[in-house]
C-alpha cells in the first residue's frame, strides 16, 4: 500500500507531484530542470476535493528515506503531525494571524534533520490577509535549498499575484460520487450503499461523505434540513424555520467539536503532569485559558461552517427542483425526496427555483460578510417562499 492509495479520483494531480517526488528521490535536487520539483507549490480545488489529503501524502512522499511511495514510519509521524522535518499551519479561527505565519517562516529557515527536506504545510492558505502574506512573500522569494512549501486554497485567485507567481499549481477537481463512494467504502468499511448515500448526498465532498456514513446523527439532521424547507407555508413558518435550522447547525457544530475538545483538554492536562480531576497549578492556568479561548474560536468557526452545510444541502435540493422542471436526465443528488421534489417542481417555475438559488447564494455571502445568521436565513427563507407562491397568487 502507497501513500496514494488513499486519494480518490485526482489521477493527473497525483501523478504530478507523484513524478515530482520520484525525480527529488532520485538525488536531483529541488531546482532541478526537466524533474517537475520545485520549491513551492500551491494545491487547490473545491471544498472536499482532498486538497490536504494530497499536500500530506506529497510531503510524506519528500520525507520518505529513498522512496516516494511514502515509508510506514514516516506516513505515521505525517498523520500525527509529528514528524521532526514537517511543519503544518492550520486554523480553527476565520483568518490566519500573521504571528503564526511569522513564525513559520521563521522555522522554514532550518535545516532538515533526517529527511531530505524540511516541508511547510499551509492549510486553508485563502484565510491570510494581504499584510500576512506578504510575510510569507519574502519566504518564498528567498527559500532555503531544502525547503518546500505547499499551500492549500480553492483557487489561486484567492492568494495574491504576487504568491500565484512563486508557486507551481496543482488544481483538482471535484471527485466522482463512484470514486468517493469506493474510498467511504474500503476506508470506513460501510456498505456500498450507505456509501453511495453518502457521497451523493454529500456531492462528493469527501470529509462530509465519511461524516454522513458514519453518523446516524448527521444523516438524520442532514434530513431534518430539507423536510424543514419544504414544509414552509407562511411567513411565520419561515421564522421557525430559521431559528431550526440555526438550532441544527449549532447541534451538528457542538457534536464535531465536543469530543475533539475533551480530547484536547485531557492531553494538554496531562503533558503538564496534572491527574485527571486534579488541582491545576495558578502556573499553568493561563496555558489552559489559552486552549480554552481557541476552542472557543473553533466553535464559532464550526458553527459558521454549519451553517453553510446546511445552505449547500438547500441548493442541492433546489438544483434537482430544476432537473426536474427542465427535464434534465442528471441524477438527482435527493432522489430518495423525488415525491416531494415533484410536487415542488409541479407548482413552482425555472424561475422561482433559479431565485431561490440566488437567494440561498446571497445568505452565504451575507453569513460570510457576518450579517447574523438568523436574519441572513429568515431573509432566504421568506424570499423563497414568496417566490414558490407567486404562481398561486397567495398574498404575503
């Protein structure tokens, strides 16, 4: 088994950084001509798309002694984050601050210590603002020799030119639901149905496909979503509405970030020799207000982020609304709704559905721009609803 046999469906991706690693294992050096390896590289594609899953099998493959198909001891330090010559920044928060880009930089400066190089990993490489990347500019205008960075984003358009211009991209593309379905099923070892449920439903977003296969909760929520917006029939409806579908992001929220904090809690406590339900020393309490203050910054992220799943799984339900007014013979990502899809379809126009898809994209951008999410969703709503009951006349 290779560190590739994880990916699904980014065959052209992964033969390029594949045949990047091959040629740096091969003792060409990281500027190497004719190779593909270079310093920088920027990884992007679609939420879901595994844009991180390929940026830390690259840099297994880089870390790897002597073979780019990724060693087991290496793959293992790579997914603990522990490897001595691996460097990863991620955040829970809405931006990345530019005291942790500084400080990445600054390790990036290293030598390797067992490896051939040192790897800077960047997730979510579209939270910097301006200031903060051009911090990370100088880095990758004056790299080390045995530095590489890899930078993940959904579009190089949301880094700066000047960044796009140092950097050598790899696009994905969004994965088939078979592809995604296969990798549920051999990775989650669910059957092929629940598999196939699951990234369809998930429209093949690969870490919501393995949370929609492995939790009854979730599928039952993901439900609760869209039997809520077909059944509003009034503009007090669309209130509720709101506030329930507010109450299921922050449910679907706690139940992701709950059990990563206790976890989180219990390993700092114990790193700093305090038992379980023991006092904590007036030391070491500003080093657990800190982990408290970011959990609480990942659970407004995780909530936002909610949010949004419940909105994608909305435009989702209105986009088969429209297949079936079209007539289009595209699978439908809700077939197991196609009795209330019809009905739907049967009393509403192209139109309206079009409008409550714009509607839906507008709450997105007004939750982004930190409108409250319950003003952002009762708007949508109420405008959904008078655009599906303009055909009948009712009066709002």
């Amino acid at each position: 088994m290779t560190v590739w046999d994880e990916l699904t469906g980014q065959d052209e991706a992964i033969e390029i950084v594949r045949a990047a690693a091959v040629g740096s294992a091969a003792g060409t050096g990281a500027g190497a001509p004719g190779r593909g390896m270079t310093h920088s590289w920027l990884i992007t594609g679609p939420p879901g798309s595994g844009r991180s899953n390929l940026a830390y099998a690259f840099a297994t493959a880089l870390l790897s002694p002597g073979t780019p198909e990724g060693d087991l001891a290496t793959r293992r330090q790579v997914d603990a984050r522990t490897h001595p010559d691996l460097a990863v920044l991620s955040t829970e928060r809405v931006i990345i601050s530019i005291d942790e880009v500084r400080s990445l930089v600054a390790s990036s400066q290293f030598a390797p210590s067992v490896g051939r190089y040192r790897v800077m990993v960047i997730e979510d490489a579209d939270r910097m603002t301006e200031r903060t990347s051009n911090v990370l500019l100088k880095a990758l205008e004056e790299p080390p020799e045995r530095t590489v960075w890899i930078l993940c984003a959904p579009s190089d358009a949301d880094l700066l030119p000047t960044i796009r211009s140092r950097v050598r991209t790899v696009r994905l593309r969004v994965p088939g639901v078979d592809d995604v379905a296969r990798l549920i099923q051999r990775r989650d070892g669910v059957d092929a149905e629940t598999a196939e449920r699951a990234a369809r439903h998930a429209q093949s977003h690969i870490g919501m496909a393995h949370r929609l296969a492995t939790h009854e909760e979730a599928r039952r929520r993901r439900e609760q979503t869209l039997q809520l917006a077909l059944g509003i029939r009034s503009v007090s409806d669309a209130v509720l509405a709101a506030a329930t579908l507010l109450e299921i992001a922050g449910a679907d929220a706690k139940a992701i970030t709950e059990e990563r904090d206790a976890e989180e809690r219990e390993h700092a406590l114990r790193s700093l020799g305090i038992e379980p339900g023991g006092t904590i020393p007036p030391a070491l309490r500003g080093q657990l207000r800190q982990l408290e203050e970011d959990q609480k910054r990942r659970a407004t992220r995780s909530l936002r982020d909610g949010i949004d799943r419940i909105l994608v799984d909305l435009l989702s339900l209105y986009r088969d609304v429209m297949m079936i007014q079209l007539g289009s013979a595209s699978e439908l990502v809700n077939r197991e709704l196609r009795a209330e899809l019809d009905a739907l379809s049967a009393h509403t126009t192209p139109a309206a559905t079009l409008a409550a898809m714009d509607a839906v994209a507008t709450a997105r951008e007004r939750i982004d721009g930190n409108v409250a999410p319950a003003l952002a969703l009762e708007a949508m709503l109420t405008t959904i609803l008078r655009g599906t009951t303009a055909r009948k006349g009712t009066d709002l």
